[in-house]
C-alpha cells in the first residue's frame, strides 16, 4: 500500500538544522497493522505526519499506491488525505466549541456526502465506539477517554483505508487504553490498514509488525507471529 | 509594585505589536477626529462671551406673526428704531448702538481697492470690549468724521500702527481721521465671522459717494430695514419682561403697517449676545443642526474607534487565560489582576492619545481651512487641545481594560486552564463589530446620496445660460451709475462678446425686491400675491439667455419700454408700463398659458396698471432648497449696479483683458470686480459641497478605523483557531474552505450591519432631501452599492490572514498541541 524509499526529513530553524528521518526503508501492505516504536525525540512523530501527508519528506520517495506523493503540494496532499486516511492523536485534537456529534460530522463536511447520509453514517460511527448517548456534550463535558473514543469515531466516520495513531493511549489510564487497542484491532479485522505510534510494549502486542526508531533510523524490524 | 505592573504592561504591549499598533493607531485617529471637532465645536458655542457687559446686551430681532405660518424672524431693523426705543424706553434701555455696512473705495499703492467699514453709534466700544492698542474707546466714534482701524489695516494702509491722529483719504474725496487701533479681533465674535469688520466710523460719518443723502432719508423711514440695532440694558432691568411692550411701541410708530395681512402681529425680540452665532436666522452663524452633526459624526467615528480599543482588548485578553490561571495558583489575587489589566489598557490608550494629539495639531489647521473657519492660536494650542484630549483617552483606557479585566480574573483557576471561557466574549466582538459597520455604512450611504443631489441641484435648469458670461460689479455708487451707459456702450464692441445686459441683481445675488401683484379683476379682500421684482436694462434678458415662452422681451428699439421710480411713484397718466412675467407669477396670478398672459393687465401696488408683453422661463434665483418664485421683470435706469457681460464663443483671454482694460480707462476710480456667471452660481452650493466633503472624509476615516479593528480581529481569530483550522485541515478541508470559512465569520456582522443601516439610512436621508424642493429619489442601488463595499472592504482585509493560516501546513497548526 506504500513505500517510503530513503526517506530523510530535516527541519531547519534558525540556528539548527535537525535531521528527524535518516534514510528511511519502510514498506506497509494493505490490511496490515504496524507499531512505531522508539525513544522519545527519535522522529516517530515526523514519520507519522509524513505517511499522513500533513507534511513533506526533505528527500527521498514516498509511494503511496503506485504514485510517489514526496513532492506533491498541499492541494493533491489534502486530495489523498481526505480520500484515504484517517488520523487520531495523543491529545484528541478535538474542537472545543462544536458537540460530539459536530465534530465527528465534521470529517465528512468535506466530502460532498448528503445531510441525511451523514447523520447516519455519524450515529454509526458514535455507536460503535460506545459515546452516542453524549452525542450532543461538549468536548470538555467528556473524560479522556471518552474523548479519545470520539478521536476514533472522527477517523473511522469517513471510511478511510489506513488509519493513523499517533500515542492515541498516551493520555489514557490503562483501562480506557486497553478499550482503546480492542476497537483498533476490530477496525484492523476488517481491513483498514494501521499505522500506530506507542511507547508501551503491551499496546504495540496488538500489532502484527513492530518497528523500531532510533535517532531517525530505522533500527529493527520485528514481525510477530499471528 | 506600580512599577513592576508597568514594566510587565510595556513587555506585554511590546510583545504583542501587531494588536498594539492596530489598537494605538485606531484610537488616535479617532481622538484626533474627535478632538478637532471638539474644539471646533466649542469654539462656535462660544461666541461673544468675553464682553464685560454681554449679559447686558441684546440684538434686536424683528419678527412677524402670522397664524398658520412659521414666523418670520431678522435681525434687519429700520434707522429710526433704535433712536425710538431709547426714547419711549428710558427706564430700560441705557444705551442703543445700530450698526451698519458701507462700501468704501480708497488707494492702496494706486489703484482703487474697496473694503468695507462699519457704521456705528458712538458707545460702539463701550458695548463690546475690543483692546484698543491707542485712542480712547469711549470717545473714539464720538465725531463724524472720525475711523478706528484694527493693527493689521493700520499696518496695510499706513505701513505702522501707530497712526493716531493720521488720515485716512477715500477716493471721492472724504478724508477720516484716525481716533483709535484696536487689536485685531478673536476668532470667536460675529465682527470677525458674519460682519467681518476692521474699519469703524461714526454713524453720521459723510462719504460724498451717492450714499449720504440716501442714508440721510432713512432717518424717518421705518419701511426701510437694513442695519443692525443693539441696545445695552440698564443694570437690574429684566430682559425678559420687555417684549410685551414692542407690539404697541411699534404701532405707535408706523401706523397702518397692521393691515398687511390679516391676524399679523409685528414685534421685537431681545437676542442675548451669545447666541447670535448660534441663532439659525437668515442663514448666518453656524446652524445648531450643522454643529449636531458635527458632534454626532465625531461621537460616531470615536465611538467606532473606541468600540475598536475594547474588542481588541478583550481579544488579546482572552488568550491569556492560561497566563491569568498561572498567576491565580502563584498567589496572585483578584484586585492584582484586575489593576494589571487596567493598567495595560490606560498605557495604551495614553499612548494614543499622545499620538492623536500629535495628528490633531498637524490636521487641524488644514481641517479648519476646509471649513474656511479661522480660530485664534490661542484655540489650537497645546493646553486646549490636550485638555479636550487626555479625558476620553483615560476614559477609554479604562473602558477597555475592564472587560477583561472582570472578566478574566473571576473564574477560578482550573476552568481558565481547561480553556472554558473561550466562547464567552465572541458574541460581544461580533455585536459591536457589526455596530461599527452599521454607523459606516449610513456614513458612506449619506455620503454618496448627498454627493448626488448637490450634482443634481446644481446642475438642473436654471433658466437661463450660466457659462460664458462675466458679471462686472460697483456700479452703484454716483460714479458707477453715470458711467454705465458708456461702458455698457464700450464693452458691446469689443470683439468676443456677443451682447451686455444691465440689471439690479443677477441670479444668486440673495436679491430681496418683493411687490405685492394682482389682476385688476380680483374682486375685493383677496390677498395680493408676493412676487420678486426685478429691475433689469432692456438687454439684460436676452444677454442672461432666458428662453421666452410667449410675446417678447424689453425692445431697446422701444422706448417706451423704460420705466423709472419716479413714473411708479407718480402713477400713470394714460400710459401703461411694460412688464415680463416669469412662468410662474403668470400661472399664479391665473392668466393660464404664456401666450393667453400676454397683453393682460396687472396690478402693482395699490393702483398701478402694468401691460404683460412677454412671459419667459423660470429662473433659479436661489439654492434647489427654494421653489421658484415667482419674477416681475421691470425695465429701469434706476437700481441698476451690475453688468452682465455675455461672452461670444470666440471669445479668450484677450476678451477678458480688453473688458478689464476697457472699465479702468472709464473708472480709474472705481476697483474692478470681475467674476464668472457659473462660478457665482456654483457658490449656493459651497456650503452643499463642503458637507459632502467633509462627510466623505468622515465615513472613510470611520471605514479605516473599522479595518483596523477587523484586521486585528481577524489576526486574532486566525491565531487562535490555529489548531481548530489544523484539524479541520487534516480531515480534508482545502485552502479555499477554510478562507470561505474565516471570510465568513466576520462577513456575518457586516450583513447584519446592512440590515440595520439600510432603514437608518433611508430615513436619515429622506429627512435631509425633505429640504430640498427640487431633490433626487433615494435609489436603492445606492444602499446595494455602499453595502457591496463594506462587504468588499471587510473581505479584502480578512482574506490575508485567512488565506496565510489556511495554506499552512496543517502539522505546524497541530505541533504546538
Ligand atoms: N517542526 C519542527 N521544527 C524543528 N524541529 C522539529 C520539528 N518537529 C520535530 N522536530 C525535531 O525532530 C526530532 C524528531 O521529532 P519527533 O518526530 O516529534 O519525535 P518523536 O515523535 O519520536 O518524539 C526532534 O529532535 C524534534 O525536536
Ligand atoms: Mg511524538
């Protein structure tokens, strides 16, 4: 499903240059679900936002189906993006001033989908991660972890084929995490493809391939067995 | 601790330059706006008040009473009324003082200039306290024969101020001698604004220029109203209980004036000596509605600009609550927090109050030469304009801190930290930034309606041709009026003009001759008809242009065609003096058509019998703010002081120098006065045109300041919506959805605003045009117009900051999380 070849990304500030990717393998099928792991500060972040394409690669290739996407611009960037991927944080990143309900409405605004097929497809996706009776709360009114339930129903409401997650249990007691994995591995079962940051061993377990960052490279790669 | 705040205030401020230079440079255009007009205004309210004894002294004011119509008020009175109140009044009135207007002609280096002197009675200088610099005010008009100039005539005249006892040579001859200099006059009195004067004499001073024995008759005429009568009260007299004598004191004097029209009472009225500039009578001084506008204008545009302060304030504010949280867990208590708010925003608002007073001083001079107004340096400097500057700044400061500051510091930590209060303060901005669009719109909405009907006014038909043609004036003088017919003669040879036209009056000359006029038909006890009579040369009509309806105009072939004064005074013997009449006095004195009027008989006066040989188009002889009268053409050698000059199409520069050349080598006496036909006309609508100007500025400098406050809002806005527009962006949103979406957001408040200065508007603008008689139509295409450009406005200065967060990268926006 995609490819990164040799992939770098520097950040240039002022003073510093930091190197966050250096030379990048990576190769992720369709269907499967991967665990980033690594120390903190060792570019899991940056590689996340690039296979999000919410940023570009510095240097190297980054095919994404049989296109290589590392040089496009944002307009074509946010064209794949709305098409195909889904995104839940660490801190939720939802919107403070619109309910439950809006926000998840919210990830298929953009896609030209009727009012009364959204609503449908919102109150599916609120059922599914166990929040429709908060549906119109604020997010505030919301525990973490109800929070983050909303995240995944946002990600998942517009149906994309690879869904990524960057520490999504970072801000979770360990109960509201293990929900959090359970509802991964069940998207992951049928057939969305995930990409997931985390810095616990036992949540990266979920995944069927774990790979290890170290200082911007890639450093091991371990496939559990099924 | 006060030093710690300011230190704090002045990083903060620094810090945030952007909103600081918006909010400081908004501010200080509208204390700057509202400063000016400030002591603009309350220069004009204040209007001779330095006299010792003003409380004493009172204008008299004629007014006319008739039931059913607006009363009839001028401050015009006859020569012998101030002579009759000091003698039927002796209790009340210790002194009376008339004062009238002459024109002198005198050399400087040479030729013939003309200025123009005061009449006065002696005690002129004991009512009204202006310094003499030589000469004693007491008895300085005692003589005929006697002139007190200001230091600067002196100075033109004589070269020096110091010319007591000097004399003063007029070219007819007279010569005056100097009693007394005095100062030049301040700004804030009639004798500088309405009666501009710098010369005084005594009211029985002779000048042997055709006016001393006409002024003589006046002696005894009470018809003849034309100077101005003050008179000065004994101390303790009460000036309120007078009035109800002057009915009978006038009938005693001018017996069978009562009959004029039925139910018509004739009185006097005191007019207290500070109000005279503010009294709205005969179009002189300043209208109270003119200077209501001002002041309301100048509340608006500080109103916006204030408006402004407090948005952006509350704006900033709300971003520090994480700041104010921090400080509330460290120990920091209400009042703390409250102080450093105020504090913070009094900076600033003294910051541009600085700023604004430095603007004032570089604009006002430019500001009071529009208005065409002179105020004296003592007015525009320093102290003054700081004074009228430093109390709303601090005002406004305040009202700008304390918003938040109540605002913010309630709340207990741990809401702000969770980021609760964000929504509270949104509702509010957006209310008052569509207040602030609503006053612009009705601003630039009145600015293009009253920009179209002066266009409109000034252009319509005049009734006659107003290009092409020169108007020489200062015949009226002995000299003037012997010499008329061989300049009249002179200058119809020269080549490029194309006829010459005498008359009394051209249009916009404020002319004021009105006769009563009826059929010789109308049966008993119906009322005559007022219509304005015209003396004119039998060429001024074709030389003016005005097209003739029916029958013809004056003959110069016809003799008989000229009338005099004297053939009036005396009545007919047989014969009937021609007349034209405008279309308009013929339909209202019922004679139907133009050509049915012609050869009807009218009546003029009493008795006398005129013969209608011509009827010709209306003329506008006024502003579009009067109907047409109706015109009586008379043709007579009397009363006519002006030539008309109607130039050929051929007609250049060289025209212009011979008609010049051909006056000074016929009157090297008299100075030349030359100007245009269409440029006097245009001058009605000076004072139209003037407003519009300065309306035009006001609403711009009202949409700028409001910019700045929607810029501000929407650098704000954009700044804290950074991580909503993140999100919104990596769940598909494109460039253009989130520009829609923040243009959006401050669009909603200025369609709003429309909604609401649309109706404001109509009916502010339909009050105005009330006063026109010939007006435009509101057209809503106007009201769609300055809409559409508000909105384009408000777009144009959201878009940046929209379209520069809208193309960043969405992780930058999520990063910070
Ligand atoms: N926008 C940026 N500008 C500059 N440096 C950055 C930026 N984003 C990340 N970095 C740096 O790149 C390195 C990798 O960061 P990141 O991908 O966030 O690591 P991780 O998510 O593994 O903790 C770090 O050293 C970080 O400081
Ligand atoms: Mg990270």
């Amino acid at each position: 499903m995609l490819k990164l070849v040799d992939l770098t990304k520097v950040y240039r500030t002022e003073e510093v240059e930091t190197t966050a990717l250096n030379q990048v393998n990576i190769h992720i099928k369709q269907g499967e679900f991967v665990a980033i792991m690594g120390p903190s500060g060792c570019g899991k972040s940056s590689l996340l936002n690039i296979v999000g394409m919410l940023d570009n690669p510095s240097s190297g290739q980054y095919w994404f189906g049989d296109e290589d996407v590392a040089g496009y611009g944002e307009r074509k960037l946010a064209d794949i993006r709305k098409k195909n991927i889904g995104f839940i944080f660490q801190s939720f990143n939802l919107i403070d001033e619109l309910t439950v309900f809006e926000n998840v409405e919210l990830a298929l605004l953009y896609h030209d989908i009727p009012a009364r097929e959204r609503k449908e497809r919102v109150k599916e996706a609120l059922a599914k991660v166990n929040i429709a009776h908060r549906e119109s709360h604020l997010p505030q009114q919301l525990s973490g972890g109800q929070q983050q339930r909303v995240a995944i129903a946002r990600a998942v409401v517009s149906r994309p084929r690879m869904l990524l997650a960057d520490e999504p249990t970072g801000n979770l007691d360990s109960a509201n995490g293990e929900e959090v994995m359970n509802m991964l591995t069940e998207l992951n079962g049928e057939g969305t493809t995930i990409v997931m940051v985390t810095h616990s061993m036992p949540h990266a377990q979920y995944a069927r391939r774990i790979i290890n960052l170290f200082d911007g490279q890639v450093v091991a790669e371990n496939l559990r067995a099924a | 601790m006060l030093l710690n705040y300011v230190r704090v205030a002045c990083r903060v401020l620094l810090r945030q330059r952007l909103y600081t230079a918006l909010n400081v440079m908004g501010l200080a255009l509208g204390i700057a706006t509202a400063a000016m007009m400030g002591l603009y205004v309350w220069h004009e309210t204040h209007f001779d008040g330095f006299h010792s004894q003003g409380g004493r002294i009172f204008r008299i004011v004629q007014a006319q009473y008739v039931p059913a119509q607006a009363p009839i008020r001028r401050i015009e009175t006859p020569k012998p009324l101030g002579p009759a109140l000091a003698q039927d009044l002796p209790a009340e009135v210790e002194t009376m003082v008339r004062v009238v207007r002459h024109a002198i002609v005198l050399r400087d280096g040479g030729t013939p200039v003309e200025d123009t002197i005061y009449l006065a009675d002696a005690p002129f200088f004991r009512l009204f306290d202006f310094p003499f610099l030589a000469g004693d005010p007491a008895t300085a008009l005692a003589q005929p024969g006697t002139i007190v100039l200001t230091e600067s005539r002196a100075r033109r005249y004589f070269g020096s101020s110091d010319v007591l006892g000097r004399t003063l040579e007029l070219t007819s001859g007279v010569r005056l001698v100097v009693t007394g200099v005095v100062r030049d006059l301040p700004s804030n009195t009639i004798f500088s604004r309405e009666f501009p004067a710098t010369l005084w004499t005594n009211v029985a001073t002779r000048f042997q220029d055709g006016w001393d024995a006409e002024f003589a008759a006046k002696d005894t005429l009470w018809r003849d109203e034309f100077l101005q009568t003050f008179v000065m009260l004994k101390p303790g007299v009460d000036g309120g209980a007078l009035p109800a004598r002057f009915p009978a004191l006038l009938l005693a004097h001018r017996e069978g004036r009562q009959d004029i029209a039925p139910g018509l009472v004739e009185t006097l009225e005191l007019q207290p000596l500070t109000a005279m500039h503010t009294d709205p009578m005969a179009g002189l001084g300043i209208a109270p509605g003119a200077l209501a506008a001002f002041i309301g204008i100048a509340c608006l545009v500080l109103g916006i600009a204030v408006v402004n302060f407090v948005n952006l304030s509350t704006a900033r504010a709300s971003l520090r609550a994480r700041e104010v949280a921090i400080r509330k867990t460290l120990g920091g208590r209400r009042g703390q927090l409250v102080a450093q708010f105020l504090l913070e925003s009094v900076l600033l608002a003294l910051a541009a109050g600085l700023l604004g007073l430095v603007l004032a001083e570089l604009v006002m001079p430019r500001f009071l030469a529009l208005l065409a107004v002179r105020l004296d340096a003592r007015f525009l400097g320093g102290t003054s304009l700081a004074a009228a500057v430093l109390l709303p700044t601090l005002l406004v400061g305040l009202l700008g801190g304390l918003y938040p500051a109540v605002v913010l510091s309630r709340p207990r930590p741990t809401d702000l930290l969770r980021g609760a209060q964000a929504a509270g303060g949104g509702r509010l901005r957006a209310a008052l930034v569509m207040l602030q669009f609503t006053a612009a719109i009705v601003l630039v909405i009145a600015t293009i309606v009253m920009g179209q009907q002066t266009r409109y006014a000034s252009t319509q038909q005049l009734g006659f041709r107003a290009e092409g043609a020169v108007v020489l004036r200062g015949l009226a003088r002995p000299a003037g009026r012997a010499g008329l017919a061989s300049l009249h003669d002179a200058l119809a040879r020269i080549p490029g003009v194309a006829a010459v036209g005498a008359a009394a009056n051209v249009p916009n000359d404020r002319s004021e001759w009105t006769n009563n006029y009826r059929l010789p038909e109308a049966p008993d006890g119906t009322r005559d008809l007022l219509f304005r009579t015209e003396p004119v040369d039998v060429d001024y009509l074709q030389a003016l242009g005005v097209p003739v309806l029916a029958g013809r105009v004056f003959d110069p072939a016809r003799p008989g065609d000229v009338t005099s004064h004297a053939a009036i005074r005396a009545g007919t013997a047989g014969t009937t003096i021609p007349v034209v009449l405008s279309v308009t006095a013929a339909a209202r004195l019922g004679l139907g058509a133009p050509d049915r009027a012609v050869g009807r008989t009218v009546v003029y006066g009493d008795s006398l019998p005129l013969t209608v040989v011509g009827v010709v188009a209306d003329v506008q002889f006024g502003t579009a703010r009067q109907a047409l009268e109706g015109t009586v053409y008379l043709a007579m050698r009397d009363e006519l002081s002006v030539l008309l000059v109607r130039l050929a199409p051929t007609a250049d520069a060289a025209t212009l120098a011979a008609i010049d050349d051909t006056w000074r080598r016929l009157f090297p006496d008299l100075p030349l006065k030359r100007e245009f036909l269409d440029e006097h006309v245009r001058q009605v609508y000076a004072d139209e045109a003037l407003q519009g100007q300065l309306l035009a500025l006001f609403s711009g400098l009202a949409i700028l300041i409001a910019c700045l406050g929607l810029f501000g809002l929407a650098a704000f806005t954009a700044e804290r919506r950074t991580k909503e527009i993140g999100i919104r962006k990596v769940l598909g949103a494109t460039v253009a959805d989130i520009v829609q979406l923040l243009v959006w957001q401050f669009s909603k408040p200025v369609l709003v605003a429309n909604l609401i200065a649309w109706p404001l508007a109509w009916m502010l603008m339909g009050w105005w045009l009330g006063g026109y008689v010939y007006r435009i139509n509101l057209n809503p295409l106007v009201f769609a117009l300055a809409s559409l450009a508000a909105l384009l406005v408000a777009w144009v200065t959201v878009a940046g900051h929209a379209a520069r967060v809208a193309s960043a990268k969405p992780v930058t926006a999520l990063r910070y999380e």
